[in-house]
C-alpha cells in the first residue's frame, strides 16, 4: 500500500528537507525505505550493500533537497532511480562476473523496479485486484464479492492491472520470468503499438496502455481513467 | 502469500492448466491444423504448433463461458465475436489463476484459435510475478536508526525531534510496518483490548481497525495541544475512553467500507504531530504546556506535561501493536532500550500519584502515615531489569514528598516488559511475578498501584 505520493505531497516534502526537519526525513524513510532497499537488493544482494544503498539515497537527498526536482517526476520514482543508480555504481565496482550476467541483472531489476512503480502508481482498485487474486488466492469471483462489484468488473480490474504490470517488462527484452528457452521470442512478445511505457530507469510517469486486441469491442477495457473507483481506497 | 501456479484453485482434484498455454485441438474440426497462424501470430499459437495432438479430445469449452465454439465447416472456425468477448475479458483471471477449471479449459482452448489472445495471454502472464508483496518487515528495523543517524551526522538537523518524541517516532514506524504488511483481510481480526479494574481484568472485543482508531483517538489529544485538528471534533470530550466510544460509534458505516482507512487517518495524524513536536523547539519551556489528558490515577481528570503526553502515545503504540500482532501471529518485540526506559520512567513517575488514588478510595492495605510537610516520607525501591530498567524510589505516603534512596520501606523487583505490560493491564498483579522484600502489604499496594494506571 505505499501508493504514490501525491506532487504537492512532493513538493512538501522537498520544502521540509530544505528546513532541515528532522520528522520529515524519519517520514521519508518510512515511505521509501523498502522501495529503495528492494531495488538494490536485486541488484547487490540482501544485506550490508543494500543498506548501504539505501543510507547513499536518503543521505543523498537530505544533504541536497535540490537533487529531486518536481517538475521531472514523482519523488518515489526519483527514490528508485537512484538506489537503481547506485546499485549499478557498486555491482559495477565489483564487477567479476561476466558482462553478459552484470547486463541481465541490471535488466532484471530494472524490470522489477519499473513493475514496483506501475503497482503502486495504477489505481487503487486495481490493484486491489490483483492482490486479492495473488495474494490470497482468491478467484475472480471471491474478488468481486469482496469489493462488492460484479464479476465481469472483477475481470475487468484484473486483466486491465495486469496489462499496466506488463509494460514493465515491455522493452528492453526479457523480463525476469522467462523461461531459458524462450529469449528468442521476446521480441514478439510485446506489440510497441500496444504499449507505450516509460523508459528504463527513468520513471517519469504513469505507463500509458492501450488494450491492444479488441479495439473496437464494445465494453473493451478502458484507460485507468475510466475505472469505477468504489470499493478500493488510496493511502 | 506464497506464489502459486495460475489455474489450480477451484478444482484442485483436477489437472491444473500447464504453465504453459498448451494448445490445443478443436474437436469440432479434428482435421485442422492446431494452431491458426496469422501475420502477428508469434508466440504460442506458433510454438504450440507441433504439440497440437496432445489435446485431442479434450472438449475443453467450458459452460457458462460464451465459447460456443462456431465451428466452420473445413477450415479454422473464427469463435464469434461474443465468445471471444467473453474469454478475452477472463485473460486477466486466467493468468492469475483466479478462474474455474472450466474457465481455464475454454480460455485455453481459445488460445488456440486466436493469436492475438495467444500473445496478450503470455504477456499478462509473465506480468504475474512482478506482483510482489510490499515486505517492510523484511527491512532490519534496526537501519532506519542507521540510515537517519548518517543523514543527521553529514547534516545536523536544524529542526531536530525533541528527544521526548523519540520513542512515539520509533513506535509509530513499527507499527505502521506492520499494518503495511497485513492482508488485506486481516484487518477485521478480533483484538481483545485489557486492562485492570478492581477484583478482575476487563475485556473488550474489537478489531484492528477498531485498535487503530482507538490509538487515533486518543492521540487526538495531542494534537489539540499543539494547535492541530481534532479528529473528533473542537467539543470533544478529554477523556480517553469516551473519545475512543465517540470514534467507534462515528466511523463505524465507513470502517464496515473500508477499515484499512483506520491506518490511513491514523499514520497521518502521528506524522503531523512528530512535525509539530519537531517544531515546537523541544526546548524545557515545553514541560510546562499541560495536555488536558484525563488519567486514571486523578479523579478530577488531570493534564500531562506534552514531553509525558508523547511518551504515554508511544507506550500505546507499542502495546496495542503488541495486541494487534499477536491476534494475527506476527513477531513484535519490545521498544529498543533506551525508549523502552522512558517508559518505564513514565510509569514509574505517574506510581506515586497512583497509590495516593487508591489510598484515598480505600483500597491501600497498607496503613498511611502522615509526613510532617518537609520531611522525606517512607519510600518503596522500584527496581526494573532489562534494557529499559533501573532503579527508582517512589514515595509511599505522598505524591509531593521528597524522596530519599535511603531505607527504603520495600524493594519490588520485576523485568522492564513485565512492568509495562502490568501498567498496560496486560497482565495481572498477581503474573507479574515480581522479587520482593519488605511490608507485603506494601508491595502489594505498589503492584496494585501499577495495574491501576491502565484503562481502555
């Protein structure tokens, strides 16, 4: 549930470092300290690296407020390409394995951190879907009881929830979960003209989907823009 | 919140869908090829072109579903435009693995016949497992002090968080890590809220959102003193226990909708006061703002200074994170030492205060004795173990005697959890298991004392 913060929320909090208050840095932590520890940990591993990742961004930040800069994006994503940035920087320096490994890391969690972005930036509602269905196991209809919507609108959520997840892994190649013999068909696997997603490591909005296979269907899914918001709740 | 393979939920008996989409032969057209391939057709529909045997009579268009299998005479049947509404909207379902088993076989069997399905299928299916669980308790609790030391040490803060807000700060950020990471349905667990009443401990039911707006409630208080809104309103009453019935009845309909919105309201109003504590100064001038703060251990209501006020939340905060964490099995340890001794320092001050109350209201078995104005009055020795412990010498006879460490009258020994947990009516005074020596009466009173100062 750590939704994207809203730009004034940003901007805030930006103004708060800038005073050097002290209760703003502890409230920045607890919102993106997970976010920027789980992308470095795929990069560099759990443990001493990461934190150290993770002290390097928010002392980053809290040194020179400046560094994030509103207009460009949202203050999460500017906390995620930097502790992507700087666990690249340090798998970089230690960097024994093979180039082709370093790559496909760096490819892997640029997928995961680009997929953490899209989850917690898509609508409330939808996400809720998904994670009634993923992570308690619930069917579709189960979820629809739960949120008290129909069942076509349950399968609505979560087809249009998986559609936004999917553009992370939309360019670039392979996201992490293929399978080893199936890297040959990456590249028809996601259609550019369905997609429009942002680029790697720059997150700097919300993925635009269009639903590519029934385009003139009536009742097609729509854009997030045009989901029912009862039932789910934003932070 | 293990993962799981898409398709096995609603019939377990049956054989789940492979992990792949497996094509697989209409049985209306035995002759056609198995997949249909298109100019777009990558993906499944071509690489299951070799294996389009293996489904041979498997019927796999489920009821319900709309697939009604429009078979052409000869070449590939196109599935009507109905049919192929309705399996494309169960795409997101199926790579979920949140349909039937029925649903499964119809929507796998599409696959065949429709690429453009084929593809979307794949690609929302390798979306899955970017859906990962937010684990902040995966964090060791232990780097937020780290990280905000280092930030501190490179650049002092010039409005620093008085040491007083320290532990609410700290208990405030665990508990919100643990409620970031229930299920969403664990927040209509059962939570029983103690504490002691004279001749039994009192009980009641609520829930986790229930326990959160409690804690809302109450911290309310607080921010009225530093010029912030009231949750409940300006005309709320002070009373702790009345305001938490105040805010279970108000936010019942909306909780009944939506009790994560508890945390929400709650989170926002903890940081708000952290920012307005920040901005207070910290300074010793502070000591003397009086947060109207009804307490148990005054008949007449009382205050407490805003430095006791934060800590007393912070004690809270960490108890009622203690209730919430053992209802749904979570692990959920003490307060690092250092707030958990401000705590205990709290409960230890407020003892004095406590005992006259119960003196006065007849319950004392141990006889007063009056102290000539001035002169140091018998003393119990409170000795509390553990990292939050040390020694602390309460006056017996009068909450405003001067206390002196010599001949104590009683010592009481008992760890620094098991003491919070008894002035949290966590535990009886009977389980506190307490070291003594001295007037029996004495330590009983002391003990009782303690109990006393919890309430709902």
């Amino acid at each position: 549930m750590a939704h994207e913060t809203p730009p004034r929320w940003d901007r805030a909090m930006r103004e708060r470092l800038r005073e050097g208050e002290a209760a703003a840095l502890a409230e920045l932590y607890d919102r993106f300290a997970s976010l920027s520890y789980s992308i470095a940990a795929r990069l560099v591993g759990d443990g001493e690296a990461a934190a150290e990742v993770t002290r390097e961004v928010f002392a980053g930040l809290w040194e020179s407020p400046d560094r994030f800069d509103p207009a460009r994006g949202p203050m999460r994503s500017w906390v995620a390409a930097e502790a992507h940035r700087l666990g690249v920087a340090r798998l970089r320096e230690r960097a024994a394995g093979e180039p082709e490994q370093l790559a496909a890391q760096v490819r892997a969690a640029s997928t995961a951190a680009r997929a953490d972005y899209i989850a917690t930036s898509m609508p409330a509602p939808l996400r809720d879907a998904l994670a009634l269905t993923r992570f308690q196991r619930l069917s579709y209809g189960e979820v629809a009881e739960r949120l008290g919507i129909a069942e076509d609108e349950a399968r609505r959520r979560l087809r249009l929830g998986l559609q936004l997840l999917a553009t992370a892994a939309g360019y670039g190649g392979t996201g992490e979960s293929r399978g080893s013999g199936r890297a040959e068909e990456a590249p028809t696997m996601t259609p550019p003209s369905a997609v429009a997603a942002p680029p790697p490591a720059a997150f700097t909005g919300p993925p635009v989907v269009t639903c590519g296979p029934e385009p003139g269907a009536p009742g097609a899914p729509g854009a997030p823009g045009t989901l029912r918001r009862d039932g789910g709740e934003g932070e | 919140m293990a993962e799981r393979e898409p398709g096995n939920r609603a019939h377990p008996g049956e054989a789940a869908p492979a992990r792949m989409p497996q094509p697989r032969r209409r049985t209306a057209a035995p002759g056609a090829p198995a997949a249909r391939r298109t100019p777009s057709g990558g993906g499944a529909a071509t690489r299951g072109a070799g294996e389009g045997a293996a489904g041979g009579g498997a019927d796999g268009t489920g009821e319900g579903t709309g697939a009604d299998g429009s078979t052409g005479s000869g070449g590939l049947p196109a599935p009507s435009a109905a049919a192929h509404h309705a399996l494309t909207s169960l795409l997101g379902a199926w790579a979920l693995g949140a349909c039937s088993a029925a649903e499964n076989a119809a929507v796998e069997d599409h696959l065949n016949d429709c690429a453009a399905c084929a593809e979307e299928a794949l690609r929302l299916r390798d979306a899955v497992p970017l859906l990962e669980p937010r684990r902040s308790l995966d964090l060791d609790p232990g780097l937020r002090d780290q990280v905000l030391e280092a930030c501190l040490a490179r650049r002092p803060a010039r409005l620093p968080l008085p040491s007083w807000a320290g532990p609410y700060d700290a208990e405030a950020a665990r508990l919100d890590a643990l409620l970031h990471d229930m299920a969403a349905d664990e927040w209509r667990t059962a939570v029983p809220l103690r504490w002691f009443t004279e001749g039994a401990m009192a009980e009641h039911a609520t829930t986790v959102a229930g326990v959160m707006d409690h804690l809302l409630a109450v911290d309310g208080l607080l921010a009225r003193a530093l010029s912030l809104p009231d949750p409940l309103g300006e005309s709320a009453p002070v009373d702790p226990t009345l305001r938490t019935h105040a805010q279970w009845h108000s936010a019942a309909p909306a909780r009944a909708l939506a009790p994560q919105r508890a945390h929400t309201e709650w989170r926002e109003q903890t940081r708000a006061l952290l920012s307005a504590a920040g901005r207070t100064g910290g300074g010793p001038g502070l000591t003397s703002v009086e947060v109207p703060y009804r307490i148990p251990e005054l008949l007449d209501g009382g205050t407490l200074s805003l430095p006791d006020a934060f800590l007393d939340r912070a004690f809270a905060c960490w108890v009622h994170g203690d209730d919430i964490a053992r209802a749904i099995d979570y692990p959920y340890g003490p307060p690092q030492g250092a707030h958990l001794r401000m705590v205990v320092d709290l409960v230890a001050r407020r003892l004095a205060g406590s005992l006259a109350q119960r003196r006065r209201a007849g319950l004392a078995l141990s006889p007063p004795r009056l102290t000539p104005v001035g002169q140091p009055g018998r003393t119990v020795h409170l000795e509390v173990e553990g990292s939050g412990g040390g020694d602390w010498y309460i006056p017996l006879d009068s909450p405003t005697a001067p206390v002196s460490a010599a001949d104590p009258v009683a010592r009481v020994a008992l760890e620094d959890v098991a003491f919070c947990q008894l002035a949290s009516g966590r535990i009886s005074p009977d389980e506190a298991a307490a070291g003594t020596e001295g007037d029996e009466r004495i330590v009983h009173d002391l003990l009782f004392a303690a109990a006393a100062l919890s309430r709902l």
